[in-house]
C-alpha cells in the first residue's frame, strides 16, 4: 500500500484504534485534513479553540484510559495548544498532539505561522519530534503512542511539516506492530527485596495509612488497590487525583488529604507511624511544609516513575515498578506472612480517627437561605446516583466537588490536578461525553473559569453533547477572594467581576438550554429537571453564597495538623451565622 | 559536592538541549558540558560537571535518565576514574618572555602548536586543576584568550559506559 504523508497520519491513526480527533484546521495541516476528509472512521471533532482540542482529548484518555489524540496547525495552532499539553504533562495523561510546521525548506526562517513546536513544548511533553523525512513518519506515529502509553503516560507531540505530508509524493506503507525503543524501557515489576521489606514494616504498623494518587487511577489499579485495602483493614486516603481509585462510600475511606482534605485524613497522615504511598507524588498541595511532614512515619513508596520518589520527601522503601504488579504481589506476601497485624493496635487507632471524623469538618450551614456551593454537590451527588462523570474547572467549585461528591468508581472525577488550568470543565466534559455517551456528565465550573473556555458550548451543539454545566456563580474569582481574605486582610485585589454575562441568554444563544437558580428550594428540582433532558445541553447558573469558603485549609507553610476548620472541634455550628 | 555525569544518548537533533533544557528548568547547574558522537555515530557521549548535595545528584541522575533519548549514564565521581579537560590558550610572546612562556610550558607539558613573532598558541591537556596552574602562572596581561573543553572522563578498569 502507497501512502502520502497525510494518508500515513490518518492510517497510523486507524491502526492504532483512534476514535476521536480532536483538532481545528489550518495551512500547515491542509494536506491533512485532506486526508481526513477521505474517510470516515477516525471521527474528527472541530473545537473552537486548539487549548480546548487538547482538552477535550485529555477528557476523553482521562475517562477511557486510551490515549487522546489532537490535530492542529503551526504558529498559533500550536502555541494555543500548549496549556492543554502542560494540563496533560503535569497529570500525566497518555496524549499524542499532532501539530503543523512550515514546509522544511523553510523551517527557521521565520515563516509564515513558523513556531518552534518542538522547543516550545520540550519542557512540558514526555517527547517531541519534529518529522523531517517521509520515510520516518510512520515509525514516529508508533513511537509517539508507544510512549505516550507506556510507563507513566504522558503527552507527546509529533511535529510534521507541510511537505512531509504532500498528496502528490507516496510511499509504501508498513507500520509496525511493535517497537522497542533502546533507550526507553520502563519499569514493570518491582524489586522483590523491597517489597518484602515493604510488607513487613506494614504489618507491624500500629498507626498505618494508606495515600493512593492518580498512579492508581493512570494504572488501572483500583481492584488491586481495594483488595488490598480491605485484607489489612487500614484507612485510605486518597488524593485530589486519585480520587475514584478506592471507593469513597467505604468505611476505611477517610477522604481526601492535603490543604482541602479532611481532618481525619490530614490527622491520620500527621500522627500515622507507616505510610505506603501508592502512585502519589508527594505534592506540595499534600505535603504542606515539608520540614513538619509526617514526623513520625516510616513511609514505602511505589511509583512507576524513579524521578518521583524521594523528590521532596525522603522514603524509607522505595519500589519502582507499576501499582497492580506490586500491590498484587503485596497481597500474596501479606496472605502468607507469619507477621500478624496488631488487631489491638489497629481496634485502637480506628477509634481516635473515628473521634476526628466526628469533628465532622466538611458540615457547613444547612439552613441558610442563600444556596450552598456544598448542597449544590450533595444534590448533584444524589440526583446522579452517585455516578455521573464529573469535570471541573478550577478554584473553590473544584475542591467543593472533590469534597461533597463521593466517587465510588475509578476515572469518574475528571480534573485538571497539577497545572489547575481554568477552561478545563467544558472541553473535558465533551470529551468525556463523546466517550461514554449513554452516562450522565456534569461540568463543575464558575462563572470565571468557564468563560475561560465558553465557545465550546458551540463544539457541543455541532457534536450534540448533552452534558449539564453546574455554574457555581459567586460573582467572585472564588479561591483568589478567599486567599486574600485569609492573607491579604481582604483587599480583593481584581478577584471580582462586574460584568458577568447572562449565562441564560448565552446558553440559548448556542443552542442550549440555560436555567438560573437563585434558591435553596430550587436547586433539587431544577438538577433533577436538567438531567431528565437526556439530548440537551442544560447550562444551570446557579446563584451561591458569595462569602462561602473552602475548608479544612492549610495555609502555606502550615503542616496536617495545623488546619483551619470552619468551626473549631467540638464547637456547634451557629445556625444563625447566614 | 563536584560530579561527573557521563552520558550516553541518541545522537539526535534537539537532544543536547533536552538536557540544557532540563538543567536550567529544574535550577541545576552545569559548570561544563562537553559532547560528540562516539565511535557508533548513532550514539553521542556527553559529559556534565554539575555540582549539588547527594539528594540534588540523585534527582539529577533520575530526572536525565527518565529522557526518553538518553540511553545510559554513569556518575563518574562515584568511582575512580581518570579525568582530562583539553585547553588551548593564546599568549602574547615578545623578547625576554618568549623564553619563559616556553619553559613554562614545558613544565606543565603544554604543546605550542601555533607561533608568530609575538605570540604563542598552546595546547595543553590534564585535570582542569592543573589547566588552572598553568593559567595562574602566566602573566595576566600576557594572556590574550583562553578556551577549554570542560572535563571529560571514563572509570577506570575494564568496565566501561557503552550499550
């Protein structure tokens, strides 16, 4: 078979199984949206903005576990692309990009729409290539999704000039099945040594935890993670990431950890004597300051990726090697130890996290008559069962949704951890649409961050993603107004909006239906009435409590046990303070 | 403390400023870096003087060798190893201090490899604390310009870094 350039993109494409192309034409792409327009089973999905494309596909890898696959044009094209290729990077999220250059005759010069693709993104992929010969196009496809699938995910571009994809010159096509790369062969298995000596020190833990990240989640290894779970009966927490990944309805569930974490989580990690961390990161947002981390925990890690261990905290066992072969094998050592937990021990440290799980710090005030950001959760949770997709942009809607919806199952909860890149929701919502188009989709947002990425609501009207936009509108850029509240004696330096848009009039001038909520009364109703829509786009502006803050906190330089709470332990919330 | 990190990658474009990139991105330093293929032209040898705490060299090592072009590397500092950095300096030669260049030169092995009426130009190899002597030894204002390779390096012994 003699292919062009562009039919070799295309047929790498199909070979590799791609369903959705996320992308948006342009000159340096012409030849192949040729190509693409010559067939019909890789579904190309016109966005209205690169930024989104590459969200959408992250969406869409994120919920699916395949990779997301993006197409778009030189110069601006790429350069658009690149927050989504960071937001990707930083979650590590399997992607391979696919943007334009100048033709090579003319790389260098400044061209017409001429960026360094390949430099740009050098800092914020897991690879680049620039693709200068034809005859090396097809084995750069294969190698951009072997690596991007392999070992921790992440994104990858491929860089193709014009000419390289030019319908008049063909060659024979032959894409390989397998590659091996000598310089790429990531870790599988861990060192049996250390897992021995991992088990071990779990066994014998008296104030155990257990911290599981997005590792879990990129790794498909929620079953082994719950199985191993249970067989010890030992508390779970869960980062923002990894949410989903054990299920949050569970009794050994003590909820998320880090600065809007739980007290029960962020206590159990402060006072805990052995913590495995599986597939997390030690992320500042978790860690708080690093000198009053932990004091008093001997702590395993495993991860896939040697870089992340002992990055910003030192671990006494190291395992590298992926989750499920790990945990599985931790399993099989656990069930024939001699080593038997110290059920006493255990009896006893269940009962003090159970006394921090009666300060009960998520309660806020039930009985205001403004809407609550943390009811408008509780009621999306329950109207959807419990299992709905949810995305979500950034800020205090985001933590509001990690805290009060419970995920149950594994790439549910669909955000953008690391790089906290506002746009995310709406694009990410139609990804993941796109992907499991019989399930229920809700886009967490507020109103500053969707108008980040809003003329995605016209790529929903095209593509008929009927998800529901949860607008959780304080008319303030909500996590900017509570730090400078807590830190800067409330100066609400541009943290607020004066003209803020009629969402209604917006969502109907796309296609859509929009709804405004401005009572506590109405928002069951409503949510119930929005997803009974089953083929419309709902936009729901809801109207909340513009004062209501985000708790538990650690403040910056602040360690687990030094939170800010709502109320102080043991104090009644005053139903009277609106 | 002083390492050397002796690389073997793909000898690909943009390789080298993946890892230039990857130094100034994480805030390590390079105090030399020196690079050119090796005797399989599919393979380049760099080599990188970087100084840091054992946790900083640790996340070095890890963070290059998680570059998908790099194939191997080795911390030479953990080993004994030999050490050479090439240096070449150009020196204003008149009349009396001719012959003291000369003899200088001679001292510290030094080759004149390129000779006018009034100046010298040397090539001189070793560790780079000797190549620092020979520096401090001449008159300042004698020098007219220095350039050295930074340090290369193999361990010592029948092992050595190839695939």
């Amino acid at each position: 078979m003699e292919l062009s350039g562009g039919e070799i993109v295309v047929q790498s494409l199909k070979d590799e199984g791609v369903e959705f192309l996320f992308g948006y034409p342009g000159g340096a792409v012409l030849h192949l949206y040729d190509a693409i327009f010559h067939q019909e089973e890789v579904k190309h999905i016109l966005v209205r903005h690169e930024q989104a494309a590459v969200h959408s596909a992250d969406a869409y890898a994120r919920s699916t576990g395949k990779p997301g696959v993006v197409l778009v044009t030189s110069g601006p094209g790429a350069t658009n692309a690149v927050t989504g290729i960071a937001t990707a990077h930083l979650d590590s999220i399997p992607m391979v990009i696919i943007s334009g250059q100048v033709g090579t005759p003319v790389i260098g010069s400044d061209a017409f729409q001429e960026v360094d693709m390949v430099g740009i993104t050098r800092p914020c992929v897991k690879h680049n290539f620039l693709v200068k010969n034809l005859a090396d196009l097809a084995v750069t496809m294969k190698k951009a999704f072997h690596v991007a699938t392999t070992g921790r995910p992440g994104p990858v571009v491929v860089d193709i000039p014009k000419d390289i994809t030019a319908p008049n010159i063909k060659i024979p096509y032959d894409y390989p099945k397998e590659i091996s790369m000598r310089s790429y062969n990531p870790v599988v298995k861990g060192h049996s040594g250390q897992i021995k000596k991992a088990v071990d020190l779990l066994l014998k833990a008296k104030r155990p935890m257990i911290y599981a990240g997005g590792g879990v989640i990129l790794g498909d290894g929620s079953e082994e993670l719950t199985a191993f779970s249970k067989l010890l009966n030992y508390p779970v927490t869960n980062t923002l990431m990894g949410l989903g990944g054990f299920p949050a309805t569970d009794k050994q569930f003590v909820g998320m950890l880090g600065m809007h974490g739980t007290y029960e989580a962020n206590m159990g990690m402060h006072e805990s004597d052995v913590i495995i961390a599986v597939g997390a990161r030690f992320d500042d947002r978790v860690t708080g300051v690093l000198e009053k981390f932990c004091p008093y925990a001997k702590i395993v890690h495993i991860d896939i990726d040697p870089s992340s261990i002992s990055k910003t905290v030192k671990v006494d066992v190291p395992i590298v090697g992926e989750v499920t072969t790990v945990l599985k094998e931790m399993i099989d050592l656990i069930k024939s130890s001699d080593i038997k937990v110290d059920q006493t021990a255990l009896e006893s440290w269940w009962n003090q996290i159970n006394k921090w799980r009666d300060v009960n710090c998520l309660e806020y005030d039930r009985n205001s008559k403004l809407i609550k950001p943390q009811y408008v959760i509780e009621q999306l949770y329950e109207v959807t069962k419990g299992d709905a997709f949810v995305t979500s942009d950034v800020g205090q809607h985001q933590m509001f949704a990690s805290q009060y919806y419970h995920f149950d199952k594994p790439r549910r909860w669909i955000n953008s951890g690391g790089l906290g890149t506002m746009g995310f929701g709406l694009p990410a919502a139609i990804g993941v649409k796109l992907a499991h188009p019989g399930s229920d989709v809700a886009c967490v947002t507020g109103e500053a961050s969707i108008q980040m990425c809003i003329q995605e609501l016209a790529t929903a009207t095209q593509y008929r993603t009927p998800v529901k936009v949860i607008n959780l509108n304080n008319q303030y850029m909500g996590m900017v107004r509570q730090w400078q509240e807590f830190s800067y004696e409330s100066r609400y330096s541009q943290s607020y909006m004066e003209t803020i848009p009629d969402f209604v009039k917006l969502a109907e001038a796309y296609g859509h239906v929009g709804m405004r909520i401005d009572k506590p009364e109405d928002v069951r109703p409503a949510l119930e009435e929005a997803f009974a829509m089953k083929d419309r786009l709902v936009f729901m502006d809801i109207m909340t409590d513009r004062t209501e803050n985000v708790y538990p906190m650690i403040e910056a330089g602040k360690a687990h046990n030094e939170m800010k709470l709502r109320v102080a332990p043991g104090t009644p919330i005053n139903r009277d303070l609106a | 403390m002083r390492h050397i990190i002796s690389i073997l990658m793909e000898n690909e474009a943009g390789a080298l400023s993946r890892v230039a990139g990857l130094f100034s991105a994480r805030g390590y330093n390079i105090e030399s870096l020196t690079v050119a293929p090796t005797e399989d032209l599919t393979l380049s040898r760099m080599t990188v003087v970087t100084h840091g705490s054992d946790e900083v060299i640790e996340q070095i090592t890890k963070q290059l060798n998680k570059l998908i072009d790099v194939v191997k590397l080795i911390d030479l500092a953990e080993a004994v190893h030999v050490e050479r950095e090439l240096m070449l300096v150009k020196i204003k030669a008149a009349e009396a201090y001719r012959e003291e260049v000369k003899s200088l030169s001679d001292i510290f092995r030094g080759k004149i490899i390129d000779v006018t009426s009034t100046s010298y130009v040397i090539e001189m190899t070793g560790p780079s604390d000797k190549l620092d002597a020979f520096v401090e030894a001449i008159d300042e204002d004698a020098v007219i310009e220095v350039v050295r390779s930074g340090p290369m390096g193999m361990s010592r012994g029948e092992k050595g870094l190839h695939l």
